[in-house]
DNA sequence: GACCGGGGTTGACGTGGATCAAACGCAGGG
DNA sequence: CCCTGCGTTTGATCCACGTCAACCCCGGTC
C-alpha cells in the first residue's frame, strides 16, 4: 500500500470516527469530556464496522477484545442454553454500548446480532481502560454506563417477574418510545426493528401473545399497529396499565 | 478521645479490616493485587459496618456514596414499583459487592437488607475509583466484578424468561451449592437463609410453588429438605432437569 | 404445659398464557 | 400476473402456575 493511499484512508477514517463531532456525544461515552480529553478518545475509537441486517457483531465464546458503541442501526443480544432455549436479553440503539458482558471472562457470553444496517465504533477495551486512568471522566461516566446497565437488567427482572402480558409490553413500547425521543426522533411512532418472536423473546412470552396484547391494545385505542409501525395513541393509558395493580 | 485510645481503636480496626489478612481476598476486590498493592486498598476500606437480621444496608433512594463487600453473613437486594409489588434481584454472601445499582444515578436504586447477622467492609466509592486510576490490576478487577454482575443478571432472565418453576428452583439451588463450595462450605449441605417467599420473588414464583416444587424434587430424591434445610442428594439429576427440554 | 404467631405444606380450584392449528397479508421471484 | 414463504393474526383448547384456604410445625412466651 503506497504510503499517500494509506494517510488518505487513515485521515478518512479519522474524520469519519471522531466521537468529537459525533452528534451521537451526549449519549454515548464521550459524555462530560472537554476539548482536549476528546481528542484522546477519538484516538481510541480508530475502527468502524459496517454490518448487515443479520449480521453477527460477536458471538458467545469468542474472545473479548473491544466495546462497541452503536453508530446507526438496532441490535439485539441473546443468551442461548445446551437444549436450544433462548432469551433476548437487551436491545441496542445508536449511541449505547455493546459487549460489556465480555469484560468478565474475557469471552463473550452472549450473541450481538444486526437487526437492520448498522455501523458501530469498536473501542479496544485494553485502550480504554488504560484512558480512563488518565481521564476521570471518561472512567466516571464508563462506570456508571455499566451501572445504568445493571439497574436496566433489574427492571427487566422485576418485568418478567412480576408484571402480567400486557404489563410487560407496556413497559417494553414505553421504553422505546422514550428512547427514541431521546435520539430526536418522534415518541410516538416508529417502527419496530424486531419481530413479535424477539420481542416476545425479551419479554418471557410466545409470539402469538404479544399479538394478541398489540391487538387488544389497539381495540382499546391506546395505539395503532400494523405490522411492525407503531402509533402510540394513548401514552397516559399505557402508563397507568403498566403498574396497575392485578385485579 | 486520647490520643491513646484513638490510636488503639484505630490500629485495632485497622488490623480487623484489612484486606491483606482477610481470608476472602481472593473473592473479593483484592484479586491479583501485589503486596504493595494491597496495603493501599486496606487504607481505602476504612470502615466495617455489622448489621442486624433485617437492617437495610442501604434503601432506594439514598444517596450513593460506598460500594460494600460482605464480609460475613447474607444478604438480599430487592427492587419495587409504586403499586407495591416487588422483586429479589439477588442474594449476596461473603465477598460479594453490593451497591453497583447506586453508581448510574448516584442514587441508590434498591434496597439491600441483611438476612442473617452480618459484616459488611464499606468502600467510599471516590476513593476506588481514584485508586483504580494507579492499580491497574484493581481497576481491572473491579470492572470484572461489574461485568460479572452484568451476565449473573441475563442469566436470571434466562431463567426467569424461558424456564418452568422446577428448572428454576434446580438452577438456584445449584448456584447456591456452587457458592457455598467456593468458599469452602459443603456444597451439598446448606441452610437457606431466605423464606420461601423470598426464592419464589427472586425466581418470579409463589410461595406455594416453590414449597411444592420443594416436596416434588424430595419425592424424587434429589433432595432432603426441612424447612431451610437443604441437602442435595443427587447434583447430576438437578442439573439435567435445569436443561431439561420442555415437554 | 398451654398459647401464640409466623413460616411452611398441602389440597381444591381458577385462569393467564402456552400450544396447536388455520388463515391472512405482504414481499420477493419467476 | 400468480406463486411461494415467512411473519403475523386469530381461534380453540390445554395446562402450569396462581389463588384461596385449611392445616401443620416449630420456636418463643407467659
């Protein structure tokens, strides 16, 4: 490779990566950051991977070397046993983090798979983690996106624990439609990335339940569905069905 | 206070605390670290606190200021929604962190109650972060312990997504047995220290359920049980019906 | 030793969601 | 244009677990 043709590509990439003019900053790990500190971070996030819808970003028991942050695009993740069995254990939008389950064992410990086109920033944790000793901030607030994501892991806990089949998918389009506010887009229509089998995956119940609550949810005007658009109708509603006490 | 007595209390809770005598170090955050190292987290983890049966260490709400290790005794963290519902998210034995919920929001985000007698090692959570940023092994270690948290946690949604009450009940009592073993209890032979109310929230269950699921596993002798005392008869025949395809 | 209370067990019955099955609708391909 | 296939919807039936209720067991108290 001539050495013209590789600054070229590297000076792309630079441009291309730099979380300093992400516009995804204020969600994602650069949070808090100064000017200088910034720049230190672009250094760190020099590779970007493209991945198709259906594409693996990692799989369980390969070995753990990067964090990925979501450019564009949706994931899923899912854990998987011997006899088959599968539970969706999160979904990814732009600006949050993926692969932190592999920090422990230096393996991951479950699959990250493309639900639509999607670019993500790989941060090579070693990196990382040797930058965050010389950036407080960036440690801060990488401790407390691990933090947020073990509060997360409660709440989906104390839905498939204790909330009832409507409860739960209440819970899961208000959290999306939140989510989606926060990234700029509209709170209350969007279209699902995942199919009723992974939303039903996520939520602890069969397919043909989650169609059957989307139904009934559109019967009561709270919103309209068809296929995977989404209108909420009533936000109040769904609210008060998600706590409201069983009978 | 004298100069005599202060110093006298202190040296003596310096000896009771530290790290570098603890016999659990190498469950807890002390992993890896060298000598030298060492003698600098025993300066962090100042403070010892010792709980009642039933005093919270921490409740939702609360400021967050310390993660805590066990140093002895047993505890439970549950979480609740306002209609007054509520889920065990775990349990927690000697050399487990409790409190990671707290960093995200710097608030605590569940409650943390001691379910027999015990001691716990209060760690200012601003101090172990800026240790961190000279221990590597220590900054290491402790984002290990997050990231285990992390997957203990899709690996309850697993459970409490895909399995049925009996899978459930096999899987936290093998977890159980595992603990114990690895901190050179029997694994074989052990007192719950939680009620039956409490497995059912953990595992998303009544009561009722886990006490006849309790009854069913000692029909089949896989185990003896009376009351909150568990002996495991047959490890292999609870661990093939964990992984036991439905139907 | 009688009483009491809280946790645990067991039984009878009800029900929310799983399962099984059929049909629909939309996208892609010939 | 029709055919094909997959994701979704809807209906009928089933069953695992929840609910309700009685009873037991054990430890603590007077």
């Amino acid at each position: 490779m001539s050495t013209d043709a590789a600054t070229a590509r590297l000076a792309f990439e630079v441009v291309k990566t730099a979380c300093s003019n992400c516009n995804l900053r204020e969600l994602c790990l650069p949070i808090g950051l100064d000017p200088d500190e910034l720049k230190k971070l672009d250094e760190l996030v020099s590779t970007r991977r493209r991945l198709k819808r259906g594409d693996f970003l990692y799989r369980a028991g390969q070995p753990f070397e990067s964090i990925y942050a979501v450019r564009s695009g949706f994931f899923k993740t899912d854990v998987m046993i011997e006899d088959g069995r599968d539970q969706v254990t999160g979904f990814q939008m732009a600006g949050e983090l993926l692969g932190l389950d592999g920090i422990s064992s230096e393996v991951h410990s479950c699959n990250a798979i493309a639900l639509e086109d999607s670019e993500v920033c790989a941060i090579p944790f070693s990196h990382l983690e040797s930058l965050s000793r010389q950036v407080h901030m960036l440690q801060h607030h990488f401790h407390k996106v691990m933090s947020r994501e073990i509060v997360r892991d409660h709440g989906v806990m104390m839905l498939l624990g204790t909330m009832r089949a409507e409860e739960r998918l209440a819970a899961f389009l208000l959290n999306l439609s939140q989510r989606f506010k926060a990234r700029g887009y509209s709170p209350a229509e969007f279209n699902l990335r995942m199919s009723r089998d992974e939303i039903g995956s996520y939520l602890g119940l069969k397919l043909e339940t989650v169609s059957r609550a989307f139904s009934r949810f559109q019967e009561e005007g709270l919103l309209a569905v068809n296929q995977r658009k989404v209108r909420i109708l009533n936000t109040a509603g769904l609210r008060k069905l998600m706590t409201h006490q069983r009978s």
